[in-house]
C-alpha cells in the first residue's frame, strides 16, 4: 500500500485552528470488518511513510493490534451506527421513538404540502441517472457546511462523474435528490461494497433547515431499500444525532493513528495530545448546568 498525503488537524468543532502533514497509509475498516471485529494486520510500511491512521478499529480490539512499536494516538472516539435492512421496514420503523415517528410525519407532511400533496423525492442509479443527478446534486453541496467548513462536499468535476458512472453500471450507487417547487433542496449519494450501502455523501440547502429535508429524504430512501438488495446501511465513521435516529445498532470504533517514533513525530504525539486534552476539557466545562446558564445570560 502507499502512503497518501494527509494534514493531521487541531479541530474545535467544526473548524480546523492548525494541521501538521504527515504520509501515512490509511487503512479503513470496512461494516463488514467491524462487525465481525477483526484486527488489520498492518502492511508494511513505506520507506517514506510516517506511519499508518486506521479507521474504524473496534474499540475493544485496540489492545489486540500490534503496533510495531510505533507510537500509538487515539485521534477519534465513536460509534459506528449502521441499520439493518433484512428487518423490514416496518420493523425499523418500530426501532424509531413515538415522537420520533410524529415528528416525521409532520415534517413530510409539510414538505408534501409544497409539492402538490407528496414530497418530490427522484432515486437515481443507472449510468444516465447519475450524469442528471450530479449537476444536480452539486449546486445543493456548494451550499452546505460539509463543503464550506469540512471539505467533503460531493466531489466536484468530470472524474468523480465519471467514477460514480462506473460505479453505477456495476450497479454499486443508489442516490436521491428532494425538490421543492423544482428546486433541489438535499441530496443524499450512497457507494455500495458487497452488500452493505455506505453513506458516502449528503448534504442539505442551509436555507432549508426549517424544513428538516435531511431527515425526510433519509427515510424515503430507507423506504425503498427495504426492497434492494442490501443487507446493511453504513452510516460510516462519525456519530451524530441523525445516525443515532436512523440506526438499528452501533459499534464502538476508534481512529488511531501510528507513527514512527522519531523526535518530530513524538512532538507532533504530545501536541496533539495536549490540544485534545485541552479541547475535551473545555467541552465539559461549558456544557456544565452553571456555566451553561451563565452563557445564556451573557449572550442576551
């Protein structure tokens, strides 16, 4: 394998205050891996690589990995939530909270109200789908926080078309757009492997917010993959409030990142380490009940 190119971040949030570069080769764990909780074994390295970041390592297989002696940085804690669709649909939609469910009634019916009675949501997978779905779908992530703050936005340009067209004629993407009045407000792009769908790429008219499109355009795309030939949904590394919802289960994974253990590179391990600390630090205190209040009042 061959090292990329990629800029260890100092992130608060959403956005980045420094990055440090580093070659590593990345390993990624695919849902499959994950859930049957294996442990990579690492490749070997590259003479100019600086080490490895793996994705998605379970966390209770941390202590089985064999590190190599580098040294090892724990960059991400979360769960990776994924849906199971031999279930059914009706099944998954037992798994949703009774408020859960009425709040996206209502928030479909109001979306639904816009478009002459039922939301305007177009599936795409054919190689000819996805050239209309592209254009499309990129004027809404031109508009959304994944682009503008984190970069990763639907790619942009003739190669990535071209790539999700081979993908397509291998009958590996499923992808919808949701239009109001014409106008396509969210989009949401999926990448199959084997028989797991992953989430790839979503985003959502910030203008929209008030109209929930995300979260009325997921479960119609649910809806109809109920009836593919899937076996899991991947809501990929990451957590939040979203996948939470729309999930059946969850793994506990971390992202760790080895590196040899040169004086840069122990630096660049405390740094990271001592800005994390920091930043974990400065979340609890904010978020404690007193503080809270006291923010409240400061900003009013």
């Amino acid at each position: 394998m061959t090292a990329v190119g990629v800029r260890l971040k100092f992130q608060l949030g959403a956005r980045t205050l420094a990055t440090i570069p580093r070659r590593l080769v990345r390993v990624a764990l695919s849902l499959d891996e994950v859930l049957a909780g294996d442990v990579p074994i690492l490749p070997a390295l590259p003479t100019q690589a600086d080490g490895y970041l793996i994705t998605s390592l379970p966390a209770d297989r941390v202590d089985a990995l064999n590190t190599h002696g580098l040294l090892t940085v724990v960059r991400q804690r979360y769960v990776r939530y994924h849906a199971d669709l031999r279930i059914g649909e009706a099944a998954w939609l037992a798994t949703l909270s009774g408020s859960a469910r009425s709040g996206l009634k209502r928030k479909t019916k109001r979306l639904a109200a816009l478009s002459g009675g039922t939301p305007d949501i177009r599936a795409y997978r054919t190689p000819a789908e996805i050239a209309v779905f592209h254009p499309l779908a990129r004027t809404v992530s031109a508009t959304t926080y994944q682009e503008r703050l984190l970069g990763s936005g639907l790619p942009d340009g003739e190669a990535p078309l071209q790539g999700f067209e081979a993908l397509a004629a291998a009958d590996r993407v499923r992808a919808w757009l949701l239009f109001v009045e014409g106008r396509p407000i969210a989009y949401l792009c999926c990448t199959a492997q084997g028989g797991t769908l992953r989430y790839d790429h979503v985003g959502h008219d910030p203008a929209d917010n008030a109209l929930s499109p995300g979260a009325v355009l997921q479960v119609e795309a649910m809806r109809q993959l109920f009836d593919d030939r899937f076996v899991w949904f991947d809501f990929t590394e990451g957590e939040g409030q979203h996948k939470r919802q729309f999930a059946t289960a969850g793994t506990a994974c971390v992202d760790l990142l080895l590196l040899r253990p040169t004086l840069a590179n122990r630096a660049t391990v405390a740094a990271l380490g001592a800005f994390d600390d920091a930043a974990g630090w400065a979340k609890r205190t904010l978020s404690h009940p007193r503080l809270a209040r006291v923010m409240r009042g400061i900003r009013r």
